[in-house]
C-alpha cells in the first residue's frame, strides 16, 4: 500500500510541477474561473465545445500542488469526452475525494487524488477545477468559488 501511496504522490507531483493542457487556449469558445478562497487556489478553465463534445480543454491559473495536479489530471481525462460523459466523471471524482463508494467507476489516473478524502480542506482543491469546468459547461464566462 505504501507504495501505491509513493506513485500517487509522484504522479501529483509531476502533474502540478509540468501540467497538461495548460496555457491560453486559441481556439476555446467557452470560459469559467474558479476561486478557493480557503486555499487561494485561482483558476481558468477554457473549452472548445463542439456541440456536445469537448474537443479541447485547457487551464490557466496558480494555486498549491493538488489544485494543479487535479486541473491537469482532468484535462487530460475530459478532453474527447461529451458534456454527459464529463458530468458523469465529475460525480465519480466527486464521490471518491468526498470518502464514498464510485461503484462502477473508470477513474483511471484520476484515483491518484483519492488521497484528499482525508484531508477536508484538500477536497475543495482537489474539485476546484471540476467545479469550473462544470461552470465553463454551463455558460460562458462565469466565476464561481469553493466557498
Ligand atoms: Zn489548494
């Protein structure tokens, strides 16, 4: 199990120190920010949505190691996917970060994160990106925060 725990830690690690998709999107259409305020963590979320497909996501922003680590972590596992898919993803990740079963979920890399359940605090950083995308989901340019 300790182990398991090291490469977790070592993919957060180099998720958050060379993230994913990150930087300015040219062709995104949609955009949402998301703000922790109990962290600091600051975000922008920018998506090329394709009538129901994201077919490029990217994210800007600065905040601690696992706000980073999730917002690249979930680039990489939304881009492709169809608004329901990604909403589905969102509630999996949801459930596993918050302590509760995700029966029958295809979390792959994102289990690396599971970690958080025990840290309060950690959890609203862990979704602060998944909360933005939902919100980048929803409409265009909305600003939404943790707390
Ligand atoms: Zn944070």
């Amino acid at each position: 199990m300790s182990d398991l725990r090291e490469l977790y830690q070592e993919v957060i690690l180099d998720h958050s120190r060379h993230p994913r998709n990150f930087g300015k999107c040219p062709t995104c259409n949609r955009d949402a920010k998301g703000h922790n305020p109990l962290c600091g963590d600051r975000i922008t979320v920018e998506l090329d949505l394709e009538g129901d497909t994201i077919k490029d996501v990217h994210f800007q922003g600065q905040g601690c190691a696992i706000s980073v680590a999730s917002a690249s972590l979930m680039t990489e596992m939304v881009k492709g996917k169809s608004v329901a898919e990604a909403k589905k993803l969102f509630d999996q990740f949801h459930t596993l970060v918050t302590g509760g079963e995700a029966d029958g979920a295809d979390l792959d890399k994102l289990e690396v994160l599971a970690g958080v359940r025990d840290y309060p605090v950690r959890v609203k950083c862990a979704t602060l990106a998944w909360h933005t995308l939902a919100a980048a989901l929803e409409g265009n340019h909305i600003q939404v925060a943790t707390e």
